[in-house]
C-alpha cells in the first residue's frame, strides 16, 4: 500500500490529456490606450505568421473582444494525414515567433480538450477580497511575479492593471471669472467637441438619423488636444481652452471587475510544454493572499478543481459495491476479501508508467483504473471460486485445493489477459484524433492487467492458504447427506 501511495502522489495530474484538434488559437492584447484600428496592424502582423505556416489551410480573427485592445483568432491546420507538424509544435512555433509581434503580446493555445465553463486561457484563478482594487493590484502582481519566475506558464496576464491614462481636467476659476467664461460653457464645449452627444435629427429618404456632433478623429487622440479646443465667452470672443483649463495624466485601473459581489483580479495563463493542469494549480494555491481574500477558478482549471479529484470517491464505491455483491454470493466476508487483494497489486502496476510519465493522471486513466478493478477481480473470481467447490466436493484442504485450482485455471486466466492485453494495444499506438484519451486508457489497462495476472497466479494462491475458510465440514456432511440419501433408496 506505501508503493501505491507513492506512485499516487507522484503522477502528474490533469482533467483530460491535451488532444490534436486541428487548429490553434491565438489571443493578442495591445496597450491598454490602443485603437482598433492599432489592435488590427497587430492581427495582420499574426495572420502573416499563420499563413508562413506548412500546415497552414484557413484562419479567423476577431478584434475588439473585451475591449478594443483585445483580439482572438485561430489557425485551421490540414487533414491529420497529410500533417507535417501537429497542433502542439504548432503552438511551440507561433509563441516562438511571437516576440517578433512588437505592437502587441501573442499568446497560443490549444482548444480545452473537454468543453470548459468560460472562455480565455486554459489557467484562470480569480482572486477576491473585500480591499480596494490597489491592493488587489498589488497582490496580483506578486502572484503573477512568482508565476513568472516558477517555469509552469508560457504566459500570463491579468486583467486588472494601472495602465489606463485618465486626464484630469484642473479650471482656473479665477482666470475663468475674470474673462466671463462659466463652467457650464467649458462643460458645453467638451461635451459638443468629443461628448458624442445627440444634438438634432435629419431625414433622408423618409429615414430619420441622429446628428453626433464632434471632432475629427485626428484631434482627439492625445489628451493635449484638449486644449487646442477654444470656449466662448460672456463676450462672444472665442478663447483658447489652454487659458483657463490645465490636464494632468494619470494612471488609473483600466477596469473594475467584480466576481460574486466582490472586487476580483482574475490571473490567466498558459502552460509550458510538458507542464500539467494540477502542478499548475497546486503552485497558484500556495501563493500568499491577502487578509480575507480567497481565489476561485474559471476555464479549464474550474474544471479540474472540481471535478478532477474524485478518483478516490469512485474507486473507493467500485470496491464497496464489488465486495458486497462477492460477499453475498459467497455467503463470506473472507472469499471477497482473497479475491480483492490483488487489486491493490494490479492498480500499482497501472500506476507504474503514469509516474513514469508516459501518461497523466487523468479522467480517462481514471476510468481505466475503475475497470481494471473489475477485470483483475474476475482472476481471482476463477480460482477462487474454483478452489472452493473443489474443497467442497473432494474434501482437500485449501492448500491442496488452490494448488489444484491454480494448475486447471491458468489457462483461463492467461488466456483473458491475452485477449485483454491483444485488444487494448491498437490503443498504445493510435494517432490522429482522439490519440491521447485512447493512449492514457489503454496503458493503464494494459499494464494493470499484467502486473495484476502475474501477481493473481502467485501471491492470491498464498492469501487463499491464509485468509480462506476450510470448506471441509461442508464437504463432510455433504457427502453424509448423499450417503443417507443413497441408502435409503436402496432400501
């Protein structure tokens, strides 16, 4: 059980292995300042490198998405057969190339194997807390600091951030007074020039349309601009709005995102190569959180927190049920107990080549370790059960009998391995769509069957010896029965 135990802890962990789906996708963000028209060079700059691609057969790009400084896009790869490269060195070879996109970050990323809660990044953790988003910032920033520094993410973000510039407008009132401009003319004037406020209505056709007024795009990109614009006065003289305003820039929070009620920084990121949903998680929840802040998940890792740990429940009710229904066919507590022995042994050869690393522990290495336990019991169903009638109608002792059981059934027993074992390795070699799952299922099966036939045949004839109970007082009044049965119908 402590070689279990070890081999458990030491496979990596995931919801559902990475699968080959045929496109990537590709997340841009610019500046937070950036226009549309800023954030759409950049998408062109990332179609570029779609299309220097081999496998190259379609694209897609959306701009604007959660904010005009965002964007999302993906590459559609060729048929699997006629690949070059597949999806996962696909993603390897844009965020190489990625640092070469200066006017904006580009993170890739495959599709959720399983269909997630949210959309964005396969990591999301969202932190909390009742504090102002300052200190939210700040906490995020150590955490997105260590995540960085600790090798588990390719990238990572955060969408609350300072990186907003806000102009705040500062009125000389009594500069203003003495030229007899009010602030209701300043007001007026900057909610006219760059308010886009509603001002009449046109028709044209039979079709009404509102009349926006405002100035050309090219004069009111910087926050200087403001003060190239001029306010009239008690006099009808136009004055230059730099006389009585002055602007100050400052950096403010770009957004103020709330998860549940409360104020919330959410971290996204993606994995490194060869770096696990688990090992990812389990470095986020360690990191030091603020007084009375707390974290909750989104995306894939919403996902794998609550759903990816309940391997021990399942296989904890598979034991449970198999026993009890072995129990009542046997009438004993003694014969499940002999046959379920070499469970443990087989789930430790299952285990093997996960902490190995040839494959995760995850929902489908999950479900094959639940089937091993009814294939590995079957083994000790035929020895067992074998033994027991042999005892009953011979009169050996359970020595005698498991040696005789394990001699007549090893042929039935190698030869279910065999057809097992036969049937699951098209499964360690499959390609294409759907490899992975199909891999991580029948190398778990196939190694537990094994290992669990290799221990069935020597150590459960040893545990029956020990733990079985003698069935000769059986045998003996059964053969009595039949003797005074015998007699009688001679008489």
């Amino acid at each position: 059980m402590k070689i279990i135990v070890v081999l458990f802890l030491g496979v990596k962990r995931e919801l559902a292995p990475s699968e080959d789906q045929g496109y990537v996708f590709v997340a841009t963000r610019a500046p937070q300042y950036a226009s549309v028209d800023y954030t759409e060079r950049a998408a062109r700059a990332v179609e570029q490198q779609f299309r220097a691609l081999p496998d190259y057969e379609a694209s897609f790009f959306v701009n604007g998405t959660n904010g005009q400084n965002n964007g999302f896009g993906g590459v559609v790869l060729t048929p699997w057969d006629q690949r070059q490269m597949t999806a996962a060195q696909v993603e390897g070879a844009l965020n190489a190339v990625s640092s070469r996109i200066t006017s904006a970050s580009v993170t890739a990323f495959q599709a959720a194997p399983l269909p997630a809660g949210s959309d964005g990044l396969p990591v999301q953790m969202v932190l909390r807390a009742p504090n102002d988003f300052s200190a939210l910032y700040q906490a995020m920033e150590q955490i997105k600091g260590a995540a960085w520094g600790s090798g588990l993410f390719a990238y990572v973000e955060s969408d609350l951030a300072f990186d907003s510039p806000q102009a705040r407008l500062t009125i000389n009132h009594e500069k203003a007074g003495e030229m007899g401009i009010s602030m209701q003319d300043i007001a007026d004037t900057l909610a006219t020039l760059v308010g886009e406020n509603y001002v009449n209505r046109f028709n044209w056709f039979d079709r009404s349309y509102d009349v926006i007024t405002q100035v050309p795009r090219a004069q009111r990109q910087a926050p200087d601009d403001l003060t190239g614009y001029y306010v009239r006065a008690s006099s009808g003289e136009l004055v230059p709005l730099a006389t009585v305003v002055d602007v100050h820039t400052q950096p403010e929070a770009n957004r103020l995102p709330q998860f549940n009620q409360m104020n919330s920084a959410t971290l996204s990121a993606v994995l490194m190569p060869g770096v696990t949903m688990g090992a990812a998680v389990d470095f986020l929840k360690n990191q030091p959180l603020p007084p009375g802040a707390s974290i909750d998940w989104l995306s894939d890792s919403r996902q794998f927190v609550k759903e990816g740990n309940r391997l021990v429940v399942s296989f904890g009710f598979a034991l449970v049920v198999i026993f009890l229904v072995l129990a009542a066919q046997y009438e004993s507590f003694r014969d499940p107990l002999v046959i379920l022995m070499t469970v443990p042994l087989a789930i430790c050869g299952a285990l093997l080549p996960l902490w190995l690393g040839f494959a995760t522990m995850n929902i489908y290495t999950q479900i094959g370790l639940v089937t091993l336990i009814g294939l590995i019991s079957k083994h000790g169903i035929l020895m067992v059960s074998f033994a027991n009638d042999i005892q009953k109608h011979e009169g050996l002792s359970p020595l005698d009998a498991m040696h005789k059981a394990a001699i007549i059934r090893m042929r039935p027993v190698l030869m279910t391995t065999a057809a097992m074992v036969a049937g699951l390795i098209p499964l360690l070699f499959a390609a294409g769509a759907g490899a992975s799952s199909r891999f991580a299922i029948g190398i778990v099966v196939v190694a537990g069957m094994l290992v669990g036939t290799l221990f069935t045949l020597f150590v459960l004839p040893t545990l029956y010896t020990l733990l079985a109970r003698d069935h000769r007082a059986a045998s003996a009044s059964t053969r009595a029965r039949e003797l005074a049965e015998t007699e009688l119908q001679h008489a």
